[in-house]
C-alpha cells in the first residue's frame, strides 16, 4: 500500500493541493468493493467500488472535516494511483492504531479547527457541548506552531468566536471568513516538510554548530529517500567534529591502545569519556555516543531511509553534541 500512497500524494502535488498530501503521509490507502444497502430488502445488496483512507487519530477526524470538493480530490488521487477509471465523489475513512505527529498532525489541528469554527457558526454544533475541546484545540495549535508561521486567530474560545462573527453577516460571510482566516496558515504549514527540531545551545565548537544547523535544514526540506541519507552524513560529520573538538591524544589514551586517526570518531570519543569521566557512568555515556554514531552510519547507507529514521539520527547526534558538551565544561562537584 506504501507505492499507492506515494502515487497519489504525487498525484494531489501535481495539482498543487499540498496540504492534502502531507495529511495523507502517516496513512494508507486502497480501493475497496464494499457493499451498499438497497431500498428494496427483496433485493440483494450491490456490490460498489470505494476510495478509502486508513488514517490514524487525528487525520481521520481532519479527514472527515474537509470541504466535499477536498474529499473528491483525494478519492481521485487513490483511484489514479490504482489505475481505476471511474467516477469517485468522496472518500471513506478508516481509523487505525496510532496517532500522526508532526506536520500532518499540525494540519489535522486546523482543519478540524476550521471546522468546527465555520460548522458552529452556521447552525451546526452546540457552543456548550464543544467549547472545552476548541479550547484545548486552540491551545495546542499555538504550542506547535513555528514561530516563523504567522496564526493570526483572534477567538481564544467559541464564546469570543460567537460575539465576533455577529458581524460578519450571514452564513455564507461566516464560512469565507473562516476559510480566508486558515489559508494562509495552512499554505505555509503544508510547504513544511518537517517541523523544526529544537534546537539547543550553541556549543562554542563552530564546526559542531555548523555541521549541526545544516543537518537541521536538511531534514527541514528533505522529500525522498536521498535527502533523508543526507541527514545521515551530516550527523555523521557532526559526530566526527564532535570527537576532534574534544579529543587530546596526548591527554587521553585510547581504550584499547590504536591510534585514533582523525576520521575515528569511535575511538576519540570513547577515549575521551573514559579519561575525563571516571567510574562506572562512563561506559553508559560512550555506549550513548556510539549508538548516535551506528545511527548515522546507517542511515546513511540506507536505501529506504525515511523522515522518522532522519528525525531520530538528528535527535540522537544533538543529545550526543549536548552531553559531551556538559562534560566538557561542567568539572565534577
């Protein structure tokens, strides 16, 4: 199902509709013969062909909460990808395990946001029965947002939002203002190949920092499986920068008496710890380093290296960069 998914996100790109895609990456998709109800119980049920998404908690909701047009441009999209000739008007939603992270995850938020915005302000839903989530929704919304992203929503709760939309006219002034209101946003949220990691203190070592701030905008633009590799190296450089900032081969003897070249970060590092941090913490922090270093080593290599493997190397090298700098300039109390 994962070249089907990767055929109809294409297929939405190439229509511009960018925001629909990303929604799309942590689910899969199929086309299903389902069987519909007849008006008649003498006759049989007919069986019909569906377009269906399988999308975990909240993209099925988002999903389920965009515009019908929306909704038939993605069933289009699965029937391309599955090379199916017929008319599809909307899209059947499936839950499965799990929940989406990241950019879809930031998308859902607002498309379930302007939903419930626009749906309780033209005879839809209760302000009483849905306050308390909008208002959680809203919170978390401004948690995750970059701060490089404008989200300009002026009701911090549905009480706010009713007093504002008094006078905006009618139902149909109501759902423009709702959708000029998240456009912006959304466009840019979906241009986001991956929210910003965040970053930590500089360390003072300028190729650490530099390495570490490219590797950054890599995973922050990166799309297939050759931009994620990238992050791959460049951690890698990060970790081998890291080792010479700190490594003395005067001061501290490798472990098992090699010489360390400059490329062996492995050696440096280990070197490092076991002469600066004395007794049995030390082989935890060098089995830290190493398994930053394997992190980077393989997905370098890896021909199906993907955002979350990207994400985790990047995670794991900056949490290395952290704790030799903590050793580096903090002297044991």
């Amino acid at each position: 199902m994962a070249d089907e998914l990767s055929v109809s996100r294409k297929f939405l790109e190439s229509l511009q509709r960018f925001e629909l895609s990303t929604l799309l990456i942590p689910c899969a998709v199929s086309m299903m013969d389902v069987l519909s109800d007849e008006d008649d119980p003498w006759l049989p049920p007919t069986p019909s062909r569906r377009a269906v998404v399988f999308a975990p908690d909240p993209i099925d909701a988002a999903i389920n909460a965009l515009p019908q047009d929306d909704r038939k441009r993605i069933a289009e999209a699965i029937a391309h990808a599955h090379q199916d000739r017929g008319r599809y008007d909307d899209v059947s939603v499936e839950p499965i395990a799990g929940e989406a992270a990241g950019v879809p995850l930031l998308l859902a938020e607002l498309f379930v946001h302007r939903y419930v915005m626009a749906d309780v302000a033209t005879g839809g839903q209760r302000i009483q029965e849905i306050n308390d989530y909008y208002v959680a929704r809203e919170l978390r919304l401004r948690e995750m947002m970059p701060v490089d992203i404008p989200y300009e929503n002026p009701d911090a709760d549905l009480w706010s939002w009713y007093r504002h939309w008094q006078g905006l006219g009618g139902y149909a002034d109501r759902r423009r203002y709702v959708r000029e209101l998240f456009a912006p946003v959304i466009t840019a949220v979906a241009k986001r190949s991956a929210l910003p990691i965040v970053a930590r203190e500089l360390t003072g070592w300028e190729r650490v920092d530099r390495a570490l701030a490219k590797a950054r905008l890599r995973l922050d633009t990166a799309s297939v499986e050759e931009d994620f590799q990238g992050v791959g190296l460049l951690c890698r450089e990060v970790i081998i920068s890291l080792a010479q900032a700190v490594f003395d081969p005067a001061a501290h003897p490798t472990v098992d008496g090699v010489e360390a070249s400059k490329t062996d970060a492995k050696r440096m590092l280990d070197a490092y710890v076991a002469t600066t941090l004395p007794g049995s913490s030390n082989e935890e922090v060098r089995a830290h380093s190493r398994a930053s270093l394997a992190l980077a080593n393989g997905l370098q290599h890896r021909r199906t290296a993907t955002r979350r493997m990207a994400a985790l190397c990047l995670e794991a090298t900056s949490s290395t960069v952290a704790v030799l700098s903590i050793i580096a300039r903090e002297p044991e109390s």
